[in-house]
C-alpha cells in the first residue's frame, strides 16, 4: 500500500523546480550585490527559543509549532519562523565581534502546523534576511528597497508596500494603556482568541482576521498617536529615504504584525490582499536572546506565495531549458568511448547526456529533442575508426566531423 506524503507538504517535481530555482537565483542575486552573506541554521532548535524569542502569546507558539520530545528528554521545535534561529547564532557564534554592521540571508524549510490553503503549507520555503548592529533608519529603508528589488526583478507586478511604526517598550506602554480602555467596551464581543488576548498582547487584537473583529475595532487609537520623540522621528527619517530613493509606500497604522519581537518600523508587502513579505525592526531581541542589547531589523517571505501569484500574472520563471550535448553511441566500442567522453564533456563545463537503454539511433535523435540537445554528438564504428565524432547542431541541422582531440574546444565555441 502506497504511503502519501503528508498533508501540507508538496513534492516539487522537474518542470515546477526550475520556478523555485529562477526565484532563488534571483534572491541569491539581490542580495550579493546588497552585500548579505548566506546563514544556514538548524531545521530543529530547543523549544524555549521560539518562547523566549517570537513570543508565548504569538499563534505561532501557541498553535501552529511542530514541537516533540527527542530520546533525551528534551523540548525540540521545528523552526516555524528564520528570525529566532539566526538570531541565536548570531549570539552563540559571538558575530555581534563585527566591527560592521552584520548582513545576513537564508533560504529554507520552515513548519507551520495549520489548516493548507492555497500560499500556506505546513512545510513552506522561506526567504529571509537580517541586518544586525545597526539602528540607523537608513537600514530600515535598504531592507524595505530590497524586499521590493527581490519581488520587482523576480517579475512581479502590483504589489504594495505598507509601513508602520509599533514603537518601542515606552511608548509601548502608554499605548496599551490607551488600547485597553478602548478594548474594554468592546471586549465581550470579541473571537475567544482576542479576549484572551486582552491582557496578555492587546497590540495582537488589532491583527485580527477575524472580519468582526476588524470591524468592532477600526475606530482603535493607533501607535502613532502614541509613539515618543525618538521613535517618532526614526519613522519620519525612514519615510524620507524612501522618498529619496523613490520607493512607493502608504502608511497603514493597523500593522502590528504577528510576533512580539517588532519594535519601530513593521511593514508588509502584498497582493491582492496577499501578505508576501512581512518584516520589521526588533531593537531588543538579541538581548532577549541571551545575547548583547544589538539593534536588528530583517523581513521574512513565503516563496511558495510569491511563486504562485508569478505564476498567476504568467511570468516565465524557468531557467534556459535544454542541455548542450546529447551523445549517440553505436555499438559496443563506441558505447565505451561514449562513457569516458562524457565524462569529459562535463568536466570540461558542459551539461551533457546520453541513452541508457539500447534505443534506436532515431528513438535517440527523438530522445535529443526531448531534452532540447543544442548539439549531438555521433559515434559509431567508422568514427573511431577515423578518430572522429560527427557534430550535428540541432537549430541548422548542420553536420560535421570533428577529430576527437578537438571536440571539446569545438562543443565550447558552439555554446558561445
């Protein structure tokens, strides 16, 4: 009995997987020359991070974490989110020593226990980035420039920026005083999620999908009307860099997204009401971590989401199909000769590959197009005879011999 793979999780088959390649080169792309370098952190980490770091009240620690307990009898989680695991090695690997502002980047698996929609699997691939050891707002603004560059050069189309600020613990602090008085009235009719919410992150009600919700508290006072001196002119300089560098945005006081770690500047990126990078600044979580009080701010995106609204707008996501060599033996000496030559081809740069099954020489020309072979190489008796290999490329259908200790320097200038 076939055993299927688990709800919520994808197989990426040849003919998807070059989609998520193109968008991944291009995320690779951004941000090499955005000057990040690549992080790669464990899938699993101890439980207590994700606690500590994304925050005991968050959907996310309370609902949706794969949590178990391994043979040592200790609390394991597989990461649902980047920020936290990063974070951690940032501090355990003491890179807070940089004497420059620490840039980094990731690509990988996340898990998320919830209900699979369409954009939203329980294994999902995320792309992230963090910038840690500055509290410039000008690092705001390269993060929001380069989440926007990524989805632009990705090819997207129609997306929208929307930023906040959420403050930081003082202005904080009146604010929920100020939230909660108005909650107060309300608070009986709201989802069972959001009473619950009421005394331990008010700030959370206000991202509520709830549309009742959304409704009982659109007249809510909002963190700008609360936000002190300096985090108020943090948030000025960063609409002005925007502005400088012609960055689109509106400003939506309703963002407080989903984890308790944002402190100043919170924004999203969306589509048609689809959240496709989300983000913000998180001024105190290395020292909450364990770490130094180190400034940081990094955005999060679900690549699968992005993909598939590229896909809806039609966007030609596959890298150049076809290889550049496909090679045709015939019989057993050249079959031979094929093995060790094939070898050659590809130590040589080349994408190159051949029949394993005995076809035909025209079930294997047929075989060439399949794979879209820029060029054929023929060996048969006479060839070796001669020392030779007859070179077919398949856009003229030109044909040529070619001695075999110039076939690689020949296969090469056909490429270009």
């Amino acid at each position: 009995m076939l055993t299927n793979r688990p709800r919520g999780t994808s197989d990426l088959l040849p003919g998807v997987v070059e989609k998520w390649q193109f968008v991944e080169r291009v995320a690779r792309d951004v941000c090499r020359r955005y000057n990040y370098h690549e992080i790669r952190t464990p899938i699993f980490e101890h439980t207590e991070l994700f606690q500590r770091g994304v925050g005991e009240t968050t959907d996310i620690v309370e609902k949706e974490m794969y949590t178990f307990t391994d043979k040592g009898g200790r609390s394991i989680t597989l990461r649902p989110e980047g920020t936290a695991g990063v974070v951690r090695a940032f501090v355990e690997n003491k890179l807070y020593g940089n004497p420059e502002t620490t840039k980094l980047y990731y690509v990988g698996p996340m898990f998320r226990y919830e209900r699979p929609q369409a954009g939203r699997e329980r294994q999902f691939v995320q792309f992230g980035i963090e910038a840690l050891g500055s509290d410039h707002p000008s690092v705001d603004a390269e993060v929001l420039a380069m989440a926007m560059t990524f989805l632009l050069e990705a090819g997207l189309q129609g997306h929208t920026l929307e930023i906040n600020s959420v403050g930081c613990p003082s202005c904080r602090a009146v604010y929920r005083e100020r939230l909660l008085e108005h909650l107060a009235a309300i608070r009986p009719e709201l989802c069972s999620d959001c009473q619950n919410r009421f005394e331990r992150n008010p700030m959370r009600i206000l991202d509520c999908k709830v549309p009742r919700d959304k409704e009982l508290t659109a007249d809510a006072p909002t963190m700008l009307d609360c936000l002190c001196e300096s985090c108020s002119a943090h948030f000025e300089a960063v609409k002005r860099y925007l502005d400088d560098c012609g960055i689109p945005y509106s400003v939506n006081p309703r963002i407080v997204r989903g984890l308790d770690y944002y402190t100043q500047t919170a924004f999203e990126i969306t589509y048609n009401g689809l959240t496709l990078i989300g983000g913000g600044r998180y001024n105190g979580l290395v020292k909450q971590i364990g770490g130094p009080d180190v400034p940081g701010i990094g955005f999060g995106c679900g690549m699968g989401r992005v993909i598939d609204v590229l896909s809806e707008q039609g966007v030609d996501m596959k890298i150049t199909p076809g290889i550049d060599v496909f090679l045709i033996a015939l019989g057993e000496e050249a079959e031979r000769k094929a093995v060790s030559l094939l070898q050659e081809i590809r130590t040589a740069g080349l994408t190159a590959d051949k029949d394993y099954l005995g076809k035909s020489v025209k079930a294997q020309m047929k075989a060439a197009d399949r794979v879209h072979a820029r060029q054929v190489v023929i060996l048969g008796e006479e060839e070796l005879a001669k020392g030779v290999a007859n070179v077919k490329d398949m856009a003229t259908g030109e044909q040529i011999s070619v001695p075999f200790h110039e076939l690689i320097k020949k296969l090469q200038m056909q490429k270009g």
